[in-house]
C-alpha cells in the first residue's frame, strides 16, 4: 500500500490543473467524498450590533478558533502531528486529503463509518483521547468500581481525562491541567470580549467561563450562560460527551459564535408556556413524570457567525440543549439552542432534493421549511423533558449513568419520536394550526433519509433507524412498489405515541437490557431503506460553512 502510493506521489507534480481528469483515482475519490457537503458562505447581517458588540465578537471568533486544536487533540493523540504533515504535502493527492481532514477534523470519514482516509493511520479509537493508551475499557471499569464515591463521581465526571500515574495505575485528571496552555489563551479572548461588550450578562457569563477554565469548575459560568440575555449568543468550552464512545461521560471542546434572532425566539418563547402540560401528559407511567419542571427554560433562535471544535465537523449541529449539568438541568431546565441560518441551508441543499427521490409524488407537496424548523424546535424542547433520574418520582440515580453507552442513541430517538407526539397534542389543543398535521409527518419521513446518510456511528442516525423501523412494522410507514415511502396517516399517531412510550419507559427505569435488545432489533438499516439510500446519489450529505461574516470581522478588529 505505502509503495504503491510513492508511486502515485512521484506522477504527481507533473500534472496541469487543466488535465484534473487525469488525477489518479485516489484524488479523485477523496474529491467526491468532500463534495457531499455543499459549500455554504456564512454571511449573517451584524448592522444591528453597536461597536462593542462587534469588537467582542471578534475576540469570541478568536478564542473559538482554538477549540479546534483542542477538539482534534482530544480525539486522537496524532492529530496534531498528522495535520501539520498534510499541509506540508502540496500535492493534488495530499490537497484533497486535508481538505476532506479538514471536513471531519480527522483521518476518519465520518460518514462511511470511520474508514481511514489517510495510509497509516490507527482505526478511530472508541476511548478517543480520553483513556490511557492500551488500557481496556473492562480495566477502566473495574478501576472506577473500586473507588469511593467523591473519587468516582469525578473520574466519571465530564471534566477528567483518565491517565496512568508514575506507579502506572490510573488516575483522573482535570481538563485544567491536561489543556491548560490551550485553556489560558482562550481565557485571554474571552476577558478581552467581556472588556468590549456593553450587555452585563455576557460580560458575566465570559468572566466565569474564563475562569472556569482555570478552576475546571464549570457550574457557575453554565449558570451564567443560562442567564444570559445579550444580542450575543456565545456558546464554547467542554460540551457533548458522544466521542467517549466508552462511557458517554468525557466533553468535547466546541463553540457556537452567534448573535440572535430575536423575532423568531419571541415566537418560540409562545411554546415555552407549555412544557409542563406536555410532561403532565407524557406517555409513559404517572409515577415517572416530572411534578415540578425546572423554571421556565429558555429558548433562542440564534444565526451561527462561527462554528469550531465538536461545533463543526462533518455533519452540521441544526440545534442543540445545554448545558449537560444535570443539577442545573434539574434546577432551571436548560436552554435550546436553533441555529436556524444552518438549518435553513441544510433543508434547501439537502432535504428538498431529498424528498423528490424518497417519497411518493403526492407526497412531495407536504414537504415545507415551516414544518421541518418546528420539529427540530420541538426535538430541543423534549430533550428537557421526560425523567433526568431512573425510578419512580426520580428517586434513582441519572438516566444517563443507568443505560450508558446506549444513552446518546435512546435519548435522541426519545426527543425525535416524543417531538412528534408534543406537537400532535399542541394541535389537538389548538395551540398550533392542526392544518399543519399531514406537512408535519411527511416533512419528518423526509428528514429520516436525510438523517439516515449520516451512517449509524451517528447517535441522531442511530436512533432514527430505530425510529424508522418501529414505524414500518407499525404500518404507519408504508413502501410504495416503485419504492417510494409514505405516511400512512390512519396509523401514524398510535404509532407515535407508542414508541414514545417504548422509550420514556426505558429511560425512566434505567433499563439497560430491554433498552440493549431494543437497539439491536431496530437499529439496522433494511434493504427498502438502503434501496432510497443508494438512488439519493449525486445529493449533498451536508453543507460545509465558510465563515465569511466571521473573516470580515477580525480583518476589522485584529
Ligand atoms: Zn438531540
């Protein structure tokens, strides 16, 4: 293999852009493997925002841009190493592969399972960087048992690589120390916007995240950034835990620099009201719903300025729930965030094009952004809600902890599949125009493909194959006999309610056997889905941003 690419490397200088037909296959292939991902320029309108508020934003977009480095160290100890090699490689060959490194942050494609794309490299460890280099996860576990309580909660915390010590037995050590250099910089960034900005509330919440990064104490900057009220939205440090493919309990660096769209989180803040209605009204035991949910949790529609870290890789965040604090989760809810510039790309270069291939003609008129925005809305809503402890009234420990590493596959199913059933009672209520109801179903069978792309290492495309299957056997889906689907509407709903049921239970008593047999019956691709899968073809995955507000913004304020 290594000899037959000296071979390739040595053909290459010789060739003229103009001959690109003739690159050698493997650049070719790496080139097709980008080109699922549409280019999208990332202008958002700033005019708004006084001085100071630009000023801040650009040393937000400068700290950001380090949570790159960070993110890549943390899921490989080569990253770093690797990158600088491949640009160093001037080539057409090695061009197309830190381009296509670049998309997944990584010498991994992401959407074809992992494969490497680079010779010699390891496959994707499932530990990342987290875990010593060649421990077990059975070693790590049976490590972590044997701890006393204070020990254990912060080697399973959030916040902790494990290591081995100078007597080679493992030990925790706190993101403070491992990233420090790294976290200090970023630090410096974040005191320079909290210096620029004139809205107290972000300048509170960067002064504590600063900090935090030193004391490794996030609790009260989550806190603040849950306060804040500011045109604004940053959101960076140590987040989503799904690259700990051992446990789920390790973050991962990202950040979303972002101002808000105020008109459309005022409309949003009308659903707000509601929460504790739905959960009132949960499928699933009595005994299991919340009886008091955290105060009323906020929502923001923000457009992304820029992405970096776990933030922006392969597949693009349309909306995430933050922060995974479960105390704070359990004492204000949390805060739902919708990066609706990206979702309005995404629906265009993807999921219309989607839709004329997997549905039935008649369907292909229900398909509209209104309803493909809402669902994604309401998905971020029921993430809050649904038990955040096992047992009845919560009295057990937190779900997550109870069923592990299916947590990340159940609870994204939970809030995809229960989104559909809070916006079914919503109508049913009056609150949401019912007219909207057969747009709503037929919009989500489309958006499944499209989820669907992403390969099931993808925990949102896990838990949609789950939910696709389940629909089939239901027979609220059906295949048409030129393979086409649609949405049967007489069976949909009890469809719906039932597998809300399914899994709300699941994570309500912790239930890792039923919730393990569960995901291997259903999280399998069957051949009618493969068969739309294989004619989508030539239509783009995903979008890739390009940060151009964010480019003019620290050309201005360097
Ligand atoms: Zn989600």
């Amino acid at each position: 293999m290594r000899r037959l690419l000296a071979c390739l490397l040595l053909l290459l200088p010789a060739l003229a852009p103009a001959e690109e037909m003739r690159l050698p296959p493997e650049t070719m292939r790496l080139q097709a493997m980008s080109a699922r991902f549409a280019p999208f320029e990332v202008r958002v309108d700033l005019s708004a925002l006084p001085e100071s508020e630009r000023r801040a934003l650009a040393s937000l977009v400068k700290a950001a841009r380090l949570t790159d480095a960070l993110y890549m160290r943390q899921l490989w100890a080569g990253n770093g190493a690797l990158l600088l090699k491949l640009q160093g490689d001037a080539t057409p060959l090695g061009r197309a592969r830190l381009d296509y490194y670049l998309v997944n942050r990584g010498p991994w494609s992401r959407l074809d399972d992992n494969a490497p794309f680079v010779p010699g490299v390891p496959p994707k460890p499932e530990a990342a960087n987290f875990y010593p280099v060649g421990a077990t996860k059975a070693e790590v576990e049976s490590w972590l048992a044997g701890l006393d309580e204070k020990a254990r909660a912060e080697a399973t915390g959030f916040f902790t690589t494990i290591r081995r010590g100078t007597d080679g037995g493992f030990v925790a050590v706190p993101y403070s120390l491992e990233y420090q250099g790294e976290l200090a910089e970023m630090a410096r960034h974040l005191r320079d916007a909290a210096a620029a900005t004139a809205e107290p509330s972000l300048k509170t919440f960067l002064e504590s995240r600063a900090e935090a990064f030193a004391t490794n104490d996030y609790y009260a900057s989550d806190v603040a950034w849950m306060k804040l009220d500011s045109a604004i939205e940053p959101t960076i440090g140590p987040y989503e835990v799904y690259e700990d493919g051992w446990f789920n309990y390790k973050a991962a660096f990202e950040s979303f620099i972002a101002v808000r769209d105020a008109e459309e989180t005022a409309k949003l803040d009308r659903f707000g009201s509601e929460l504790q209605w739905l959960e009132d009204r949960l499928p699933v035991d009595p005994s299991f719903r919340r009886k008091k949910l955290g105060g009323l949790a906020p929502l923001r529609v923000v457009n992304v300025v820029f992405s970096a870290g776990d933030g922006n890789h392969d597949v693009q965040t349309a909306a995430f729930n933050l922060p995974n604090d479960e105390r704070i989760v359990a004492e204000m809810g949390s805060k739902r965030i919708l990066l609706k510039n990206y979702q309005q790309a995404k629906f265009e270069k993807t999921l219309l094009p989607i839709s004329k291939v997997a549905l039935a003609a008649a369907d292909q008129a229900y398909v509209d952004f209104d309803a493909f925005f809402t669902h994604i809305l309401m998905h971020e809503v029921m993430h809050g809600l649904g038990p955040t402890n096992t047992g009845p009234d919560g009295s057990g420990g937190g779900v997550r902890a109870a069923i592990k590493e299916l947590y990340s596959t159940v609870e994204e199913a939970k809030a995809d599949i229960t989104g559909l059933w809070a916006l079914q009672k919503l109508m049913d209520k009056g609150v949401i125009d019912p007219a909207g109801e057969r747009r709503m179903y037929t919009t989500y069978l489309a958006s499944a493909f499209r989820t669907l792309r992403f390969g099931m290492d993808d925990s949102h495309a896990r838990g949609m194959a789950l939910q696709v299957n389940w629909l089939l056997d239901a027979g609220a889906y059906r295949v048409n006999p030129d393979g086409t689907f649609s949405v049967d509407m007489r069976r949909v709903k009890k469809a719906v309610e039932g597998l809300s049921r399914e899994l709300l239970t699941i994570e309500a008593k912790g239930d890792y056997e039923g919730g393990k047999r569960l995901l291997e019956r259903l999280v399998v691709l069957r051949p009618e889905v493969q068969a739309v899968l294989g004619r989508l073809g030539d239509v783009a995955v995903d979008i890739r941003p390009r940060f151009v507000t964010a480019e003019a913004l620290e050309a201005e304020f360097p």
